[in-house]
C-alpha cells in the first residue's frame, strides 16, 4: 500500500526504519508537543513492532505511513480509525503527523495530511477526520487550518502530560468521498 504525493511517498513501515524513525522521534524539540517521546530506542522499536501488528489487523483499525522524500523517512502520518474519547461512529478518524525537524517548513505536513485523507476518503469510507493538538503549537493549528479543518472545540486540561495537565484543542472536518488520486495497491 502506498500513496503518492507531488513530492512524497507514504508507505508502510517496515523492520529497516529502525534508524530513520529513532532520529526524528529521539529529538526533545520534535516531541515538545507530543505525549510520547523523546523515544528511547526501545521505544522506537516498539512502536515499529505496533505498526507490524497493525499492518495486518483484521479488520485493521489504524494506518501509520511513513513519510518518504527522496528515499528517506522524514517522518510519521498516522489515520486511526479505533473508538476513542474523539472517534464515536464509523466513517471517523483521527489524524496525527510528525516530521523531523530538518523538514518542517517545506508544506510537507500539510501535503501528507491531504493525500492521506483523499485517500481514507475513496478506500476507507472515511467523511469526517478529527485532530487534537495544544494551543501553542501554532505549527500544527496552521497545517489543520490549511488543509480545511476548523476548531470545534478547546479541552482544558485534556490530558497530563510529563506530570503537567495540558489543554487540547480539537479540531475537525469533513471529506469529500470519491476517488482517490495517486494511489497503487501494493
Ligand atoms: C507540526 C509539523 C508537523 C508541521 O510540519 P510542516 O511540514 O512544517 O508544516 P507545513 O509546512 O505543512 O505548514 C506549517 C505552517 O505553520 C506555520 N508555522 C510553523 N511554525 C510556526 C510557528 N512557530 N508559528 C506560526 N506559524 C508557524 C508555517 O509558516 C506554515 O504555514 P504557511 O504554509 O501558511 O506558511 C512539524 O512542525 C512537526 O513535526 N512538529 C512536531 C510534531 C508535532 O507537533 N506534530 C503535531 C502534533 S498535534
């Protein structure tokens, strides 16, 4: 399964990612915002054994991409399609996305975030996609806004993260169902 963008490729993971992921997810500015990280390589090899095991879910309930420009992993999309406190019916997901920091600035999040979602939209059935994020990363508010979702709701003190509570602010938006652009089964 991969997508393909005007510069990128999403991809499944795979055991040889070990080494790309642990850089983006072992670096503290990455993870300033996340509730995860920064990653021990443990951790990272952890969360490539998750993506293994989600690969081949019955029915799969989450897809996490790798995010390829010019042969390198620069980062990590993940489509969750699981019940959670924000994902209730079925045609919902949740969207998150991190890049590594010597890619950011480059439309990349948003580029990602769009493909995936055109192609969740056309082969998942997916209408309406849901993401949370805290509100000073104002990076991640401009990539949401920039790909049409709106802000529905500001969750204070949502979750307790490294032992602060933290707001969230939720944002949401609907997709248009039809066929996807750029996509090959694989
Ligand atoms: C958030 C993140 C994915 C954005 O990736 P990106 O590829 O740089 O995003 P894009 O280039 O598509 O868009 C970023 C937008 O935010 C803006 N932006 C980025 N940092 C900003 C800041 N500190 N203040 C204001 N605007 C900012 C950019 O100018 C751009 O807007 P523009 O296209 O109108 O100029 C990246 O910074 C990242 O991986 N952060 C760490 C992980 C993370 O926070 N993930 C999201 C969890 S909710």
């Amino acid at each position: 399964m991969e997508i393909s963008t005007r510069r990128l490729l999403l991809r499944e993971y795979g055991p040889g990612d070990l080494d790309a992921v642990h850089a983006f997810a072992s670096d503290p500015v990455v993870c300033a915002f996340a509730e995860w990280g920064p990653n021990t390589p443990q951790d990272t090899a952890a969360f490539l054994e998750e993506c293994a095991v989600e690969q081949v879910a019955v029915p799969r309930k989450t897809w996490t991409f790798a995010i390829v420009w010019g042969g390198s992993v620069i980062g990590s999309v993940a489509l969750m399609t699981g019940k959670s406190d924000l994902v209730h019916e079925p045609g919902e997901a949740e969207l998150g996305y991190v890049l590594h920091r010597n890619a950011w600035g480059n439309g990349y999040a948003a580029e990602t975030a769009e493909a995936l979602l055109a192609w969740a939209g056309g082969h998942l059935g997916i209408t309406r996609v849901v993401a949370t994020c805290r509100p000073e990363n104002t990076g991640s508010v401009r990539v949401l806004e920039k790909i049409g979702m709106q802000q529905v709701d500001h969750l204070h003190e949502h979750k307790r993260i490294d032992g602060k509570t933290r707001d969230s602010l939720v944002f949401a938006g609907l997709l248009p169902v039809g066929e996807p652009a750029g996509t090959s089964a694989g």
